[in-house]
C-alpha cells in the first residue's frame, strides 16, 4: 500500500509542476520518483515530517536536499544541500523543516523550475 505521504507529494507535483514533468510521477514503496522534461530524474522520499531527501540526478551533477544529520556547522542544520557533487555541501535556503509536505515539495520543484528554464 502506497504511503498517503507520497501520494501527496505525487499529487503535489502533478497539480501544480505539469510544465517541468516528463512523465506521471512514479510512486514505490519509499519513494517518489519524478521524470523530468530535460530527462533528469529527482527520487523524493520523505519518511517523517523532520526526515526528507530530494535527490535529483542530472546529466553530469546531483542537486540533494536532506536532513541527514551531519554537517553540524551550518546554520541550516540538518538540512543541507549537495550542489554539483556529494561533497560540495551548503546551506539549504529551500526548504524549512517546520513547513508541511506540500510546502517543501512546492518550494523544491520551484527551484527546479527555475533551474530548467535557464
């Protein structure tokens, strides 16, 4: 049985993403997979409201978003960012770990969109 949490977020990024999808989002056990136009990929999985992961995989770079709880020393702690590789890690200035799902998945795709359209 699919978890209401990624139905939601499925549905989130149908409703008001169709622009950037490249396909029906694709929903497992753990995850969200959504295909991009470009062909990129982003897997969402989002356990528990302070534990979530946007892993999106491009042609020669990941962009992650996570809460895995490492990188003490930024201010944004334990949400941070992957830009380009694993180990080029900042600040996350996209998500909020008090937003709800909704919020989180929107604002993401969002930075996706703005991404794509460059």
């Amino acid at each position: 049985m699919f978890s209401k949490r990624l139905i939601t977020i499925a549905r989130c990024a149908e409703d008001h993403f169709p622009d950037i999808l490249g396909e029906a989002p694709m929903i497992y056990s753990d995850k969200v997979r959504l295909m991009f136009v470009d062909g990129s990929y982003m897997d969402i999985r989002y356990p528990v409201d302070s534990k979530y992961s946007f892993h999106w995989q491009r042609e020669h770079e990941i962009i992650r978003i996570d809460t895995a709880p490492h990188h003490r020393e930024l201010s944004t702690y334990p949400a941070h960012m992957h830009i380009g590789k694993e180990e080029d890690v900042v600040e996350d200035t996209v998500t909020n770990m008090n937003n709800s799902i909704e919020e989180n998945v929107r604002n993401v795709l969002g930075f996706v969109r703005r991404i794509l359209e460059k």
